[in-house]
C-alpha cells in the first residue's frame, strides 16, 4: 500500500519497533518528523500516532516530566512516590511505571479516583491520560 507523502523508515531508524509494524513519516504536515506505525493485524490496517517515549530510572521518589514514558523504580528506602503530570495536558499519553525492587512498594500519585495507585515488587503498570485523568490500561 501506497500512502501520499509519506517514507517508510530504514531498518536502522525503526530501532525497536517490531517487523510487523511499518513506520511511516509524513513529511508534508504542519510539523515535520510525525511519526505513524502503519499496523495490519488481522486484516486491519490503521495508521496510529507513534511517539517514541524516553525512560529513566529512579531511585528515589520521582515526577513524571514532559518526555518520559517508562518509570523504572529501584528504590531501597522504603515507599517511593511516582507523580504523574497533570492529565489536561497530555492526552492520549501513556506512562508506565515498573518496581525493579525486590520487596518495596511504589504509590503513584495522580490517578484517577478508583484507579489502582500502589504496585508490590516486580508490578508495572500502564496508565493512559483521557485529558481528563489517567487510567489503568494494563497491569502485571
């Protein structure tokens, strides 16, 4: 399939983006460097927006900042705190939070009322932002 003003990217640029899913960049957009994975699963293709999120590792209480998509918590004094950014402002974000420690617990700070906030050792989980709070989407 053929798609207007769009390059698939090399090998190289795809990093760890896996074989099944092509990336696509639109170059003749308001913002150069849009990114799309072009996904075919099951017969369905769809175009979705792909951003490349950074990841860190705390070990120590930690807010959530603007480019940071992956939490990786290896704190040894106890609780740590994960603060998520403020919902309005990212929507359609997702951030994932994962206790690299063996026996303490990370408390998230920021979910939406009802949300699972506390993970044991070894848990991740993902919350996605509807512009208005942010929701578990997936926990292991």
């Amino acid at each position: 399939m053929s798609i207007v003003g769009a390059t698939s990217l090399s090998a190289t640029a795809r990093g760890d983006i896996p074989a099944n899913i092509d990336m696509i960049t639109y170059t003749n957009t308001p913002s150069t460097d849009i990114q799309f994975a072009y996904e075919v699963k099951g017969g369905v293709e769809r175009a979705v927006l792909y951003e490349r999120a950074d990841n860190t590792v705390t070990t120590s209480s930690y807010t959530v900042t603007g480019t940071v998509g992956m939490v990786y918590v290896n704190y040894t004094g106890g609780t740590a705190t994960i603060t998520l950014p403020s919902a309005s402002t990212y929507p359609r974000r997702e951030v994932t939070v994962k206790n690299i420690h063996a026996s303490n617990t990370v408390n998230i700070s920021g979910a939406a009322a009802g949300e699972t906030s506390s993970l044991t050792a070894k848990q991740a989980i993902t919350y996605r932002s509807n512009g208005t709070g942010w929701y578990v989407i997936g926990k292991g």
